[in-house]
C-alpha cells in the first residue's frame, strides 16, 4: 500500500499491528528504504517478510540511485538478495529508452542465470488529460507486449485506465503472473487506487478467480492512503478491512 512519505520505522509496526505478514518495499529518497540492514532489522522486529523491492521508477525517485534504468535495477536486485525478497518490480521503458528497451528484451530473459530474484515488469496505461487518451509513454502497452516478459506485475488501477479487462489479462498471464498490485479504480480516467471496494472494478471474482488458479506469487495492497494519514486509527482500520477483502479469497498470497 501506499504509504509514502511516512518513514519505515513507522510504517514496519503499523503493518504487523493491521495483521499483514509481508510488505513490499518502494525504493524512494528515504535512505532506510535503500538500506539492507535497516530493511532486515525492520523485518525481524515486526515478524514481517519482505516480499517484493520496488526499483526507484516513479517520477519522484527519478533521481534515486542515478538515472540509468538498468542501474537502478542492478542495485535494486542487489538489494533484494540482501534482504531475501524473492522479487524485483520495474516500470517498462519509455519509447525513447532505446539502450533500456533492448536491455529488456536481450539481458533480461538472462537474468536467472545469475540470481534466484525474478525481475517482474508492471503494466502502465495511457496518459488522459480530461478523458482524452493524449500519448502512451511507454514502449510496453498492450497484453501482447507483457507476453514477451517472463515475470509480470500486474497493477489492477493501471488495467482499469489502460481499459483492459482484469479476468482477461490473468486468462493471458496467468503463467507469468509473479505479482499483483491491488487496488481500485474511480472508472474516471486516471490511476485513482482506491480502497479495493469504493471503485468499478470486480476486485472480488479477480481474487476468486486468481485464487482457481493456485496462484504462487504475492499481492500487495497499493491504494491511496493520504487521507488517513492523520488519524492512526482510521489507518489501521482501513488496512485491516482492505487485508481482510483479501485474506478472505486468497489466504495464501497476503
């Protein structure tokens, strides 16, 4: 879920208290986020498993361990051994990441040659501007281009504003599916990541049905939590009730 900038130390306990057992970790500016030790600490004080490294791809992290992106993912996979997380999330290229692009599509179907962490590709969405589709940034948009990656990460709110069909994409991933990123969607043209029951989509018959398909990997809940950030309380309620919509249908991937 998304609780930036609240920093980890905070962030650590208030998960075990809401019943989570495992939290993915967004590389940001917050120097613990990037701090293998740190990390570790964190994980074994709060009994928590560190399920997934998300790589600094977001524009806000831009700068975060330079701006090569296949820099910034060999240091996320370094980190990710370090702390034991199995997996690493990147964003696809943009359409002029040409060095990038490539890297994508001859170094990193290697990639397990040298590691056990897969490296997991998230789906993006096009960019609307009053409802209107004005340009897709991104080099990998369509359910034909997350098949040519081993690993996908499938972003449920991205989906909703790609206009693509959750039941269909996991009918075409379900193989390459490694990681989920669950949230909602206000149906109103942009990434809103609501709460999983305040927007449009079938969250719900998503769960049971990746549920029939023995899914393995994870799902971690990244919904918009900034208007709780002020009342504790209203957080861990909000946490536990969106944990709970999942735990329900999927027992073992929360």
């Amino acid at each position: 879920m998304s609780l930036i900038p609240t920093p980890l130390h905070e962030v650590f306990p208030l998960l075990a208290e809401s019943g989570f057992g495992s939290v993915e970790v967004m590389v940001t500016k917050d120097p613990d986020t990037r701090d293998a030790r740190r990390l570790r600490e964190l994980a074994e004080e709060h009994s928590l498993t560190i399920v997934a490294i998300h790589a600094p791809f977001l524009l806000m992290t831009r700068t975060v361990w330079g701006t090569d992106p296949i820099g910034k993912i060999d240091r996320a996979l370094e980190l990710a051994e370090s702390v034991g997380a199995p997996l690493v999330v990147v964003h696809p290229p943009y359409r002029w990441q040409s060095a990038y692009r490539r890297w994508t599509e001859e170094r990193l179907p290697t990639l397990e040659e040298r590691t056990d962490v897969h490296v997991a590709v998230e789906n993006m969405f096009p960019v609307r501007v009053r409802g209107r589709k004005v340009g897709a940034f991104h080099a990998v948009r369509t359910l034909e281009d997350l098949e040519a990656f081993d690993h996908v990460v499938l972003d449920t709110s991205h989906a909703a504003v790609a206009g693509l069909d959750l039941l269909e994409i996991l009918d075409r991933l379900r193989s390459r599916l490694a990681h989920v990123h669950l949230s909602n969607n206000a149906g109103k043209g942009w990434d809103s990541h609501l709460p999983v029951t305040e927007g449009v989509l079938p969250l719900g018959s998503f769960l049971d049905a990746l549920a029939e398909t023995r899914f393995a990997g994870s799902v971690s809940l990244e919904i918009d939590l900034r208007r709780h950030l002020g009342d504790p309380e209203a957080l861990r309620r909000v946490l536990a009730e969106n944990r709970a919509f999942c735990t329900d249908r999927l027992p073992l991937a929360v």
